[in-house]
C-alpha cells in the first residue's frame, strides 16, 4: 500500500512539473506573458471587408476576365461584414462540385463581392433577388467538365460556385470554358 501512494505522489508531482513547464514555455514566447486570444474561422466569425485582402482574392479575378464578364454577371467590392468566412465559402463549394473537380482544379480562388446577375435577377423557386447581393465566389481553375449534351465530351473550363456570405447556401453554380 505503500508503495502505491508513493507512486500516486511521484506521478502527482511529476505532472505539476510539466504543466508547469509547459506554462513557462507558454510564457516566455509571449512577450507579455498573457494568453493571446485566439478567434477560430468558422462560418459564426464575421468577415470585414476591410480586411478582405487578407481573407478574399482580389476582386481583379473577376473583374477582368472577360468569360466571367460575358456570362451576364456583375462585382463590386463588398462594404459590409458577412458572417461566413474563405474557408468556410470553400468548403460549401468543395462539396457541392465534389472531389473529382475539387482535387482536380489548377487553382482555387474565393472573391467576397456584390454580385448581380443580369440574366437571371431572380433564383428560381427562391425568390432570391441577386442584385448586389453578398456572395464568395469560388472558383476553380482549369478543369476538365463533360460538355452538356455530348457523350464523352469534354472542355477545358472555370467551374464557379456562387455562395451566400452569410448563410452559405450555395446559390449558383456555373462554367465557361477557358480555351
């Protein structure tokens, strides 16, 4: 019985000593030696269009690609907080095109904008209103899609996710081939 609580007492001092070691590790890598406060990027942290380089593409993506342009679609910068974040807006677009156009893409890009689209003002079966509406747009570089309406056909194209900055639903999806 001994033996047992000088063992309990040798683990209970044992751990004393790391935790704070660890503590003092903790410490001495801040300056002040208080806690920094960390903010965790979920889709509840608000996104400042102020900050937008740091957490949105450049709205230049857009804005000067003339297939984008020639869709109907209209950005401008956003000037008020969402609630859905970069990571977040790519996530919700990650699964809805799936892996196969995901893990495929040259690149990924994700513009917080207003967006309106001059074709279809309306969503269907939504009564959604896209004029000036806050939106990630996501976009994926240099995939291979099947082309509509050919068996075995494919193109070379942009595939875009158009999603909601404050609910994450995913409004709109389309392509445009890039060759």
């Amino acid at each position: 019985m001994k033996k047992i609580i000088a063992l309990a007492a040798a683990i209970t001092v044992l751990s004393v000593f790391t935790v704070s070691l660890a503590a003092g590790a903790f410490a001495s890598t801040n300056n002040n030696n208080v806690p920094e406060p960390s903010v965790p990027a979920t889709s509840e942290t608000t996104t400042l269009p102020d900050s937008a380089s740091s957490s949105s593409d450049s709205l230049n993506i857009l804005t000067e690609n003339t297939n984008f342009q020639n869709h109907g679609f209209e950005v401008k910068a956003l000037t008020e907080a969402v609630k859905l974040d970069k990571t977040a807006a790519i996530k919700k677009a990650n699964e809805s095109v799936g892996k196969q156009i995901s893990t495929k893409a040259e690149s990924i890009t994700a513009v917080l904008a207003k967006f309106t689209d001059t074709e279809t003002p309306v969503l269907p079966e939504s009564n959604i209103a896209l004029k000036d509406y806050p939106v990630w747009i996501v976009t994926y570089h240099g995939v291979t899609l099947q082309k509509q309406g050919m068996a075995g056909g494919t193109v070379y194209a942009d595939q875009n996710v158009v999603i909601d900055a404050n609910s994450g639903e995913v409004l709109e999806t389309f392509s445009y081939s890039i060759k």
